[in-house]
C-alpha cells in the first residue's frame, strides 16, 4: 500500500481506506496504551503494539490495523517480522466519525470470527469502552465509563481510570 499517512485495511473482500487520526482520537490512544503497557506488558504478560502495525488473519486475505493490540506470552507465536498473523487477545479501536459504524459491525464481526478474545471499542464522544468479551461467548458488550477493569481470560490483571484517558476537549487552534 502507498505511504500516504492513511490506513489500508482489507475486510471480507472489500478495501477501506481511513485517513490520519484527529489530535483527541492520537491522545487517548496514547494514554491507553500507556495504561496497558503498566498492567500487561511491563509484568511480563506479553505485548502491547500501536498503529500503524499490520494484523493479518491467517488462510483469509484479511488485513487490519487496529489502534491498540495486545498478544500474551502465551500466544507469541503470531508475532513476525511482518507484523502480527493470527489473532491477538485484545483488539482495540477508538471510533472516529469516519469509521464508526465500520469499527461497530464489520470489524466486530471480523474479530469474533477470527478469535480475538476480547475487544474494546472506546467512545470518545461517550467517554466509555464497549467490551466484547468473545471468549466467553458473551452476545452483548460490557459499558464502562468509570473504571475499566483490564483481564487475562479469567484473571483479572488491574483496572484503568477512564478519566485519566479521556483529555479534556481541545480549543479550537
């Protein structure tokens, strides 16, 4: 794919193209990674990867890029130097106006077919995180918009502040 600054990702035949992330969108990522790099990567539980990085599902040609991933220890074998091939534990994407209903239904689908355990959706016109907990087969999301608890299959590993993710709205610059 070109070096153009957006995102290509290829999902049940069909190619789409997402601009660059807004400045609120890149800070809340930042400061959820961050979280989770505290709770699930410095421990030694695994890894915590930020876009852009490549997630491609192995026997299908879907490819994406999500804006967080964690993969444990236990399922370090789909790390390459390409990127990551399988699926990893946690999937995360923060909505944006242009990829919402996409993050919301086609790529949920996409997730819990290829056997991602969980995945978060973060609102962050909301202030909350959707959780899909695929792993335990559950049909509908957990909504949080307080405290987040963050967990390895059934082990809880802590909790994140979801204040301390969310920035406060940026002034017009």
């Amino acid at each position: 794919m070109p070096e153009d600054g957006k995102r290509y990702e290829a999902i049940d035949g069909e190619l789409y193209v997402t601009p660059a992330p807004v400045l609120r969108h890149q800070w809340i990522s930042a400061n959820l990674e961050a979280a989770l790099r505290l709770l699930l990567q410095e421990p030694g539980h695994g890894w915590v990867f930020d876009a852009p990085l490549g997630v491609e599902f192995p026997d299908t040609e879907e490819g994406v890029q999500p804006d967080i991933v964690f993969v444990s220890k236990a399922r370090q074998h789909i790390l390459v130097k390409e990127g990551i091939r399988g699926a990893p534990d946690l999937v995360v994407e923060i909505l944006s106006p242009g990829t919402a209903e996409r993050d919301r239904t086609i790529k949920k689908k996409l997730y819990h077919r290829q056997g991602v355990a969980q995945y978060w959706v973060v609102d962050p016109e909301a202030e909350c995180v959707e959780v899909w907990d695929f792993a335990t087969g559950a049909v509908e999301p957990q909504r949080y918009t307080d405290t987040l608890p963050v967990s390895l299959g059934a082990r809880p590993i802590g909790a994140i502040t979801l204040a301390e993710i969310f920035p406060p709205e940026l002034e017009d610059r």
